[in-house]
C-alpha cells in the first residue's frame, strides 16, 4: 500500500535572497522533503493543529537554506 504524506506550507518567508535564489531553497525544500518521507520508517503523527511556526534556520546558500528548511519542518512532523 503507498501511504501518501501532504505538507502545507502556507508561507515561506526568505529574507535576504534574489527571487532565483528563493527558488532554488524553495525547490531543495521541496526535494529533501520527499527524500526525507520516502525514508522514514515510521509513519508520521496525525496533524494536531492548523499552525505551526517553526523557528529561523540560517545556510550559507540557498540549496543550504531549503535542506534547513526541511529539517526543520521534518523534525516536527516526523518526531
């Protein structure tokens, strides 16, 4: 059976990038996401609120910042 996962990211706020970086953390955000879910072994816990603000990550480049990103949001959804 294939479970199916969905993250909502309502608001990305990167402060401090051009717009072609943005979308460079935004698309490794994105893609280590998936990586991350695709790996885990246990299944993740239900949703218990509707919002969350996880804290400021920093990286030195926005692949960086997107691959924080994902551990960030990973960690809280995963754990």
């Amino acid at each position: 059976m294939t479970r199916r996962l969905e993250i909502v990211i309502d608001e990305l706020v990167l402060r401090g990038l051009s717009p072609a970086e943005a979308q460079l953390a935004a698309a490794a955000l994105e893609s280590r996401l998936t990586t991350l879910a695709s790996q885990a072994e246990a299944e993740p816990r239900e949703r218990g609120e509707a919002y969350r603000r996880l804290p400021a990550v920093e990286a030195r480049s926005p692949r960086g910042l997107g691959d924080a990103v994902a551990g960030a949001v990973w960690g809280e959804v995963g754990r």
